[in-house]
C-alpha cells in the first residue's frame, strides 16, 4: 500500500478552476486530494484502459470518455459544482502541459471529445517493478 499522493495539480490551474466552477479556492486542494486518493490506487487500470497523454516524474494524465468524471464524483461523493470544479482543474492542468510542451491544438483537439484524469504518483508507481 503507498502512502499519500502529492497534489500533482498546477497551482494557477487550480486557481482558474475555482473561479470558473464557483467552488472556494480554500476547498478545491481538498476536493483534489480526495480524488488523488481514489486515482492513485487505480492507476494500473486507467493504463490499461485509457490513451496515456502525458507522464511525467510527479504524474500520468489519460484521456478518458465522456461522462467519466459523473462516475468517478458518484465513487468518490461529490456534489456536481465539487465535481465540476475538480474536474476543471484537471483538464487546465492538461492545457498547462500543453502549452508548455507545444501540444495545446493537439490536446484542445483531443478534449473536444473526451475528458482527461491526472492521476498523481507515488514512490511505488515509478514504473520500476
């Protein structure tokens, strides 16, 4: 069993992602951190299952279908403006890479048709079993 997972969420992707879903700056680390909790012992199954997009050292991000982020806030308990707002913060997080990685058209393409999950790692995910 791995510990807790760091909040693997850019800091102004947070803050755009309060503002725009009308959820508390002080309540959306909270929020994200519950999820993170949920995610991080899934991450086996989301790389079998979904297109990995992105991966990085602190976390893997996967586009997922449409609808996935109703079934993942209905698991984890939250509220529609909560799940809005987590959610939000995890597709800013994917345009972030994006635009600092010269994939925003093809990540903007991308989330036209489906949603995205940043799934944070712990020492144990490193991919190094």
């Amino acid at each position: 069993m791995s510990g807790p997972v760091a909040n693997p969420i850019d800091g102004q992707a947070m803050l755009l992602a309060a503002a725009k879903a009308s959820v508390g700056p002080q309540l959306l680390p909270d929020l994200v951190d519950r999820v993170q909790d949920h995610l991080c012992s899934r991450e086996a199954e989301y790389r079998r299952q979904y297109e990995l997009a992105y991966e990085d050292d602190s976390a893997c991000v996967f586009f997922v279908e449409a609808g996935h982020w109703t079934t993942l806030a209905d698991e984890v308990g939250l509220e529609r403006r909560e799940r809005d707002a987590v959610r939000r913060a995890h597709t800013e997080h994917l345009r972030r890479i994006g635009k600092d990685t010269g994939r925003r058209e093809e990540f903007e393409t991308a989330l036209d048709i489906r949603e995205c999950v940043v799934v944070g790692k712990t020492d144990e995910s490193d991919g190094s079993d």
